[in-house]
C-alpha cells in the first residue's frame, strides 16, 4: 500500500488495527473493495434466488452497476446452472465477501472504545447492511462455501454488542440492532448470548 504512510501501511492478513485512526483508514480501505465487489455477489444471489423460484424460462436481466465504458464479467442469459457462471463473477464476489468481513471488524480491537468517527450513524448501518449482504451469501449455495460460520457469528455477536453501546431505545438503531437479532437467531436457532445482555 504505497498510498499511505509507512505507520499506517496494513497487508490484507493483518489483523485489525488497535489505534482509531488505523481502524479508519482499513474501514475506508475495505468499504472502497466491498463497493467494488458487492455486484458480483448481488449477480450471484439473483441467480440463485432466481433458481429457486422458477426454472429458468425467462432469462436473468443484464445489467451492470458500473459506468457504461466500463467491462466487467457479468452472469449473462445462458447460464442455466453455477458451472456456466463465468469464473471470475465468483473470484470476485470472494474478495466482495472478504471485503465486507474486514469491513464489519475494521473497528472491532481499537483499544479506546470511545469511536471517533466522523457519523456513528453512518458506520452503524455500514456495517449493519454489510452484515445483512453477509448473511445472505451464508445461506447462498455457492457463497456458503467462502464464509466461515464462527466468523460469521463473532461479526453477529460484536455488532450487536456496538449497536447496543450506541443506539438509544426507541431509535431506528434500536430496531435495526432487532433485526440483527433476529437474523442472528434465524441463522443458529435461539443462539446462546452470554454477556451481551
């Protein structure tokens, strides 16, 4: 990472940072890939969604979220099953997955837990739809295979815990930490919670 100072510089294997101003330069860093990638996992789910609805009679709508000069790999009408999906949709809908896992736990070991972030609320919802986009590929067919479940839960259960630091009772925080809850519950039937209440 040539762009930032030497102080600053991470490789993708690190861990997260510990100091505020790391864990904002990864967050930024991973939300840029998860913006990148997130299409290629969004292609993936509507096919498959698309599978269990209906049996293909209609093919899937092409279309690109990227600027109109731009050429990317996109699953076209012809794919009938995964194995006609072209490769490289699902390379990069794995790093999309790995960008929203490093996205979501980007503040997770600042050892000052008092965040200071630009809007709370901002990085709140960030990382409560990068979750929601998580939980989805996990019960995906293909995607499933690139998420490691006790990841998954530890992102679930950490994201809980900032959301019930940071949202007062009747906010829309509140009842989006509920559905976070519920999902969670949904995904590991009535997941034990020591400590988190």
């Amino acid at each position: 990472m040539q762009f930032v100072p030497p102080e600053f510089t991470f490789k993708h294997s690190d861990p997260p940072a510990q100091d505020i101003l790391s864990a904002r330069l990864r967050a930024k860093y991973w939300g840029a890939q998860v913006i990148t990638h997130r299409p290629f996992i969004r292609q993936i789910l509507e096919f498959n969604h698309k599978a269990t609805l209906e049996s293909f009679e209609s093919p899937l709508p092409t279309y690109s979220e990227f600027r109109s000069d731009v050429t990317v790999p996109a699953i076209g009408a012809d794919p009938r099953t995964p194995g006609d999906m072209p490769q490289q949709v699902i390379e990069y809908a794995v790093m999309g997955i790995r960008a929203l896992i490093e996205s979501i736990r980007a503040f997770h070991d600042v050892e000052d837990k008092r965040f200071i972030i630009t809007n709370v609320f901002r990085t709140a919802y960030a990382q409560w739809g990068n979750l929601l986009t998580l939980a989805a590929a996990f019960k995906d067919p293909i995607l499933n295979a690139y998420i490691d479940e006790n990841t998954l839960k530890e992102l679930f259960s950490r994201t809980i815990v900032f959301f019930k630091l940071i949202a007062q009772p009747t906010s829309a925080l509140a009842i989006d930490m509920r559905i976070l809850e519920g999902l969670e519950r949904e995904l590991w039937c009535d997941i034990a919670e020591p400590g988190r209440r």
